[in-house]
C-alpha cells in the first residue's frame, strides 16, 4: 500500500512542507495539532474549545485516511500552562475514555504562536477485522 498525505487545507501545510497525516499501510501518523477551526481558521481563547477542535481534526483526518479514532494507540499532549490540565484531560475523556491509548502530556514553554494553547499529536493503526 502507497504512502498517502492528508491535508487539512491549511495554508502552513505547503508553506512549511508537512502533511495533517501521513497513512502507511496500517499506520496513521497524526501531526501535532493545534485548536483551530480550520474552516475558518479561528482559534478559540479557551483551551477546553482548542482541545476539542484538536480532536475534531484529528478524528476527520483518521477518517479520510480510513481510520476511526478506536484505532488511537499512541497520544502526546502540549500544553503551554499547568493551570490548563484540567481543563485539557476532561476533553480527553470525552474522546478517548474508552479508547485508552498510551499517552503523555507535556507543559511547554510555547507553542508556535501565542495564542495557542494545547497541541495534539496521535499514531493510529487500522485494527483487524
């Protein structure tokens, strides 16, 4: 099976030169990624509505690639500020309580602009049928 790129649409993608994911055979390699409202490309000030649009793009680019997000083995959460734990981990539950994968959450400095405050990373690989 090829190699397939998905894209998101977003701009940065080709300027910068990554994929929002990259299928290879049974794997799904997801990007980090941020909180915006790629249609839009409005990122919202809380970080419970970026972690969930991280989610949402993550579970739309899984699905172009034909996977789901119960394929989720491997998560990797920055976040720029402890205080946002919390807040982040709910939204985990709401996505990934009965997926589990294995995770690891990091409290970083930064992220690429300021007014982002949590990025996700997942690998995913196609479950047999």
């Amino acid at each position: 099976m090829p190699r397939r790129l998905i894209s998101t649409g977003s701009p940065l993608e080709k300027t910068v030169g990554y994929s929002r994911a990259v299928i290879d055979g049974d794997f799904a390699f997801v990007a980090g990624t941020t909180g915006y409202d790629y249609a839009t490309m409005i990122m919202p000030s809380d970080v419970t509505s970026q972690s969930r649009n991280c989610f949402k793009t993550i579970e739309a680019a899984l699905k172009e690639g034909g996977f789901a997000m119960a394929d989720i083995v491997r998560a990797t959460y920055y976040v720029t500020d402890a205080e946002y734990i919390d807040a982040h981990f709910a939204v985990c539950g709401e996505f990934l309580s009965e997926i589990r994968p294995a995770a690891t959450l990091l409290v970083v400095a930064a992220l690429a602009r300021p007014e982002m405050k949590v990025e996700i990373e997942v690998t995913a690989k196609r479950r047999s049928a």
